[in-house]
C-alpha cells in the first residue's frame, strides 16, 4: 500500500472539502481570526520560506505547521539532539518524522488548509515561539515530568486558545501520571471522558471513535479532554488518545504494515484534530 492510494481513497470516498471557517479562540501575535485563516490559505508561490526535514525549525508563516513537543524524560532517555535527525531513541520522538511527514501530505490533499509539507517544529513547553502555532502534539506521555517553567508555559498556552493533542501511550501508570501532571498545568480543571458525540469526532470527517483501533492489539481506547472551565460545551483544550497510537498508522500507511481501512481513520481523526484545533 502506498501513501497515494491512501489519499486516493480519502478523497473517492467522497470526503475532500473546503474548511468551513469556524469562529477561533487563537490570534497568532496580533493578527485577528479572520486575517489568521486567510493567511492559512496562503498560495504556494507566496510562501515566505521553504523548509526541509534537514533544517532546524520554520519561522511563523501563516502555514500549518505540525510542531512536536521535545521534552526531557522521567525514565532516563534525555531530550535527544537537536539537529535535525534530532530524537534518536528519545520517549518524545516515537514515529518522527515519517508521521507528521505522511500526515501533513494528508493534510494538504484533503482540506484547503494551508500547510507546510516540507518539514515540522520541534519546540518545548517553555519555547516562546509555540505561542505562534495554535496546535501541538505529544506522546509517551508516561515519561512527561514537565518543569515548573514547562507547565506554567503550557498552562498559558492552552487558557490563550492553544490546542494539544496527546497520543501514543497505554497502561494505567501513563494515564496517572498524566493526571498528575496535567493538574500541576491547569490546577482548576479535569480530564474526562469525551463523548462519541463531541464536535471533535464531526469538525471535518464524520468518526466513529469505536472504528479508530489501536494498532497495539486487543484493548479498547479511550478518548479523555480537558474543556474550558470544565465544561463540554465549551472549547475542547486537550485531546487525549489513550491506549491508542494514530501515529503509528501515519508512520507506516505507506509500507503496508497495517490496512488501508485503518490508516484511512487514523488520518481522518488527525484530520478533525487539525481543523477543530484550528477553528475552535
């Protein structure tokens, strides 16, 4: 199976579409909702800056950009290098960066976001420059003890409108830590379960949660969030993906190791992901 004829399959199925622009919690520096979505419709010909898988992290664009949080583990593995086959065996680099490689091409054939394809960020909680993209990503989170810097910075970062998506991690012990470390982030509210219902299973793509398998093998995942002032009808903050690995299937959707069928909702929840993270 190649990456084409997963994005052939999307897009037969009759689910390429405009992003219908929603109303956003985010401004990027001073730009305002409405200049911040047409800046991600930028024209390729006008983009400021090429990047590449071999440079280290792209300036603000206006594009999507996929960023990866790098963070220093709990259980020995440091934060890695940073150049850019920066991670080497590190818990935060699980699936760079064929991933957000694979994922971004996705992206780009399927919505009308623009997106840089070219390369991803690698940033930390405490890196003032995550402050310009409204979406992050983390994993293994297990093995997440974050700094007082980290989690203060974080916590800003998501009351300002930011969005985080946490993936790829499983076992009772990781789903405490997370816990505990997301109330030293944001002390005042509670992760709970997110209903199959939620605006974020339908922002693009309509998900059935229950189709979205783990690629670990038997078990069932569990979709966890934190909400604005803990309340589910208002802005999801963070996204949690436990006992599930939607970046597995990104990574290898183009050697075959897993079905089309699995890859495809693998990519259509990161695709919800995306947009809801975007417009909300």
């Amino acid at each position: 199976m190649s990456l084409s004829r997963t994005i052939a399959t999307l897009i037969a199925a009759g689910i390429t579409t405009g992003l219908a622009v929603g109303t956003s919690h985010w401004v990027a520096g001073n730009t305002t909702n409405l200049e911040y979505f047409e800046s991600m419709l930028t024209l390729e010909s006008e983009r400021p800056f090429q990047q590449s898988y071999d440079e280290l992290n792209a300036p603000y664009d206006g594009l999507y950009h996929f960023v990866r949080i790098r963070y220093a583990s709990s259980g020995g593995r440091g934060s890695g290098g940073f150049g850019r086959r920066r991670g080497g065996g590190a818990m935060w680099a699980h699936d760079y960066p064929r991933a957000e490689r694979n994922f971004l091409s996705i992206m780009e054939e399927t919505t009308f976001v623009g997106t840089q394809t070219e390369g991803s960020n690698i940033l930390t909680f405490d890196d003032p420059a995550l402050f310009s993209f409204p979406i992050a990503y983390i994993v293994e989170v297990g093995s997440w003890n974050p700094t007082e810097a980290e989690a203060s910075s974080l916590g800003d970062y998501l009351l300002k409108g930011g969005f985080l998506i946490i993936d790829d991690f499983r076992d009772r012990y990781a789903l405490e830590n997370l816990e505990f470390q997301l109330d030293r982030v944001l002390p005042e509210s509670n992760m709970v379960a997110v209903e199959d219902t939620d605006e974020i299973f339908d922002s693009f793509f309509r998900i059935l949660p229950d189709e979205v398998i783990p690629p670990y093998g038997p078990g069932s995942p569990i979709w966890y969030g934190v909400y604005e002032d803990n309340d589910p009808t208002k802005r999801l903050m963070i996204v949690i993906n436990y006992n599930n690995d939607i970046a597995e299937y990104w990574e290898f959707s183009d050697r075959g190791y897993y079905s089309i069928d699995l890859s495809n909702e693998a990519y259509k929840l990161g695709v919800n992901y995306v947009v809801y993270g975007l417009t909300h």
